[in-house]
C-alpha cells in the first residue's frame, strides 16, 4: 500500500536504507566522546604555536624556514588524527585478535635500535633514521602494545565469564609480556619511557582486579630494581647527573643544572598572563634547551603565563576525566584495562613532563602529550585516544 507521498507506508521506500545510513552515522557522531576529541585537538594546536614560537628563530634547527617545524607538528598532528580514525574503525576488539602480530612488530623494532640502524639523540640511543628528515621512536608505540597485550590476557578468562578475577598464572604471564620490551627498551637506555611502561603496568593491574599483593609486589620489586641499577652502573653517566642535579638544584646551574634552571627561570618570569605570545625573552634568546619537545611547557609559562599553562592542564585534566568515565562505564574488564592503561599513561607523562620544568620531578626526557613536537609521541598519543573512543563507540546503547 503507498501514503499518499508516493513511497510504501511500511518501509518508506527506496529511501529506507539512506535513512538507516544517516541515523547510523548520526550514531557514531553522537557516541564520540567529543570533550576528549576537542580537548586533543587543542592542545595540539596550541602545541603547534609554542614549537613555532620556539622554533622560529633556531636556524641551526629549522635549515633556514621559520616554519619547519611548525609546518611538521601539523602534520605529525594530521597523521595522528588519521591514525585515530582507523583505530575507531579497526576497533579495539579487532586489534585484541591482532596483538601478537603487533606485539612481535613492536619487539622487533625495538630490537632495531640496538643494531646499526638505531640513532641517539640527547642521550638515548632510541631512534631509527629513517630518510628524509624523519626518525622513529618504537618505544612509544610499545606502550600501546603493552596495555593492549596485558588486557588481552588479563581479561581473557573474565569476559568469557569462567572467572571473577585474573589468577596468579593469568598475571605472571601478562607481567611477563610487558617485561620483555621494557627489557630492551631499559637497555638503550631510555629510563623515562621504562618510567612510563612501569606505571602503566600499574595502572592495568589495578584495574584488572588482580589481587592487591601483585600491585604492592611490584612495587618492591620496583624500588629494588631501582637501587640494583644504580648500584650496577646501568644509567649513563648523563642520566646520573639528573637525579643528581633533582636532588640539588644548586649543583654546577652551569652545567648538569642548566636545563632546570632555565625553565624555572622561563615559567617565573611569565607571571599572571605571560609576555606574550612571540615575546618571550627567554624563548627568543634560545635560553632554554629542548624548548620545542621536552620543555615546550616552559613556552606556555613564559608567553601565555599562569593562565595559558593552567588552561594546558585543565585541557588535559579533562581528557583524563572523560577517560576515567570510558573505563567505568564500559560494560568488558578488556576494554576497562585499556582505557585505565590509557590514563596512567598520560597522566604520569604529563604529570614527568611538567614537573620537571618546575623542579619537582627529575628531567626525564618526556614529551608532553599532544603539545611536544615529534612525530613517533604524536602517533602513539592519537591512536590511543581512538582506543578510548573505539571503547566509546562500541558499548551498549543502555551504558
């Protein structure tokens, strides 16, 4: 029977199924966590104008162009967004079939490093070169391996409804696969990633509801290995003179002190709301090393003040707190152990890389998500954020 407009009263005709198409996209659009997307494009746009700033004037940095790395941070951001959207569309449940071949990949990448083929750069022997201008940090992407791997096991047994909680077997094998890369990785050495990975261990434990004697088991475990490693001579000798230059700030401002120096120097001369944009003297006389990765906050501090760095923070407290929401309202332990791996991760980079341009915490050589310049953190930190969107997306209607 036809309606009076022409298409059948029961299914609206040849126009049902684009209908169905429009809803379903409507669907998707309104399942996204739209505070986490905003807040991630943000603060990458603002990290684009504070490498630029910082940047600008660096000629033995930019080849000559001004915009160098400006024009790079948007495109590493560009990528990143792209990588985003197909971690929405793969999903996190298809990339739980795929861990062990990322698993393997990430492995043997960081395996690379310690080959020929691997680069230093301030320190860390951590780098492929690849051509063209362009380099590779795997580590970064390890840390996506990591959470995905240990939710993968740890969830396992629970999402198939056969146990409430992880067992003991369950946990050694998981803390076993995050060991192996952080072995290699410890061994570049690149201690602030290891810092990260162990704190995103943490994080997946603690979420996966594994008995509490794990967590303060690692935790230990931690602390002696800390101590065995300075014992053993393990750190370099720059790396030392960090924790050394943390412990007294005092200690040669002119040399291992130099760096900490400098940015508190920067942060405090910026005041309520910064000189400015482009106008801050210790950006433009090139005071502060490092400016437009480890301390591009120190730019914030300087030209955009108490005001402009406390809105980098509420940026990315508000990505944590949405994350907080994805991983308890999903109704799977996995996708619960992904999102809570996701938030010990940004929280305690942006938590290292800030702190140590204020002198609470030693010099790490971390980025700071979304903001730092560099293509390998930029990739990593936007998959990751498609993980919690995927998580997101994915669930129940009712969640």
């Amino acid at each position: 029977m036809a309606g009076t407009n022409g298409f059948s009263v029961s299914g609206y005709g040849p126009q049902r199924s684009t209908m169905s198409r429009l809803m379903a996209r409507d669907s998707l659009a309104r399942r996204l966590d739209w505070p986490i997307l905003l807040s991630a494009v943000t603060l990458s746009l603002i990290g684009a104008a504070l490498v630029y700033s910082a940047t600008r004037n660096r000629t033995e940095l930019n080849q000559g162009d001004p915009y160098y790395f400006l024009f790079r941070h948007l495109l590493n951001t560009g990528i990143g967004f792209a990588l985003m959207v197909g971690t929405i569309w793969l999903g996190h449940r298809t990339l739980r079939t795929a861990v062990p071949i990322l698993y393997g990949i990430s492995v043997f990448l960081v395996l690379l490093v310690l080959t020929p083929l691997g680069a230093t750069v301030n320190g860390a022997h951590a780098w492929i070169i690849i051509g063209g201008g362009f380099s590779l940090q795997p580590s970064e992407f390890v840390k996506i391996t990591i959470i995905l791997g240990m939710a993968m096991l740890l969830a396992a047994r629970v999402d198939a409804g056969d146990r409430e909680h992880p067992d003991h077997r369950t946990v050694m094998q998981a803390l076993g696969l995050a060991a192996v890369p952080m072995m290699i990785v410890m061994l570049m050495p690149d201690l602030g990633s290891v810092m990260v990975m162990v704190m995103i261990v943490l994080g997946v434990l603690l979420s996966s509801g594994a008995s509490n004697r794990w967590v303060l088991g690692l935790i230990g475990v931690g602390a002696a290995g800390a101590v065995a490693v300075w014992k053993l001579g393990v750190l370099d000798d720059y790396q030392i003179a960090r924790f050394a230059a943390f412990a007294n700030p005092a200690l040669d401002p002119a040399g291992v002190g130099y760096n900490t120096n400098q940015a508190r120097i920067a942060i405090g001369s910026g005041g309520l709301t910064g000189s400015g944009l482009f106008h801050g003297s210790q950006t433009t006389g090139q005071f502060v090393p490092e400016q437009q990765t480890d301390f591009v906050f120190t730019v914030a501090g300087e030209e955009l003040g108490f005001v402009g760095a406390g809105a980098i923070v509420l940026l990315l407290g508000v990505l944590l707190w949405r994350a907080c929401r994805i991983a308890r309202e999903t109704t799977e332990l996995y996708g619960t152990i992904v999102a809570a791996g996701i938030i010990a991760w940004f929280a305690f980079q942006a938590f290292e890389n800030i702190g140590m341009t204020l002198g609470i915490m030693p010099v790490a050589g971390l980025p700071l998500p979304f903001v730092s310049y560099g293509g390998s953190s930029m990739f990593a930190v936007w998959v990751a954020v498609g993980l919690l969107q995927s998580i997101r997306v994915q669930r129940p209607m009712s969640a």
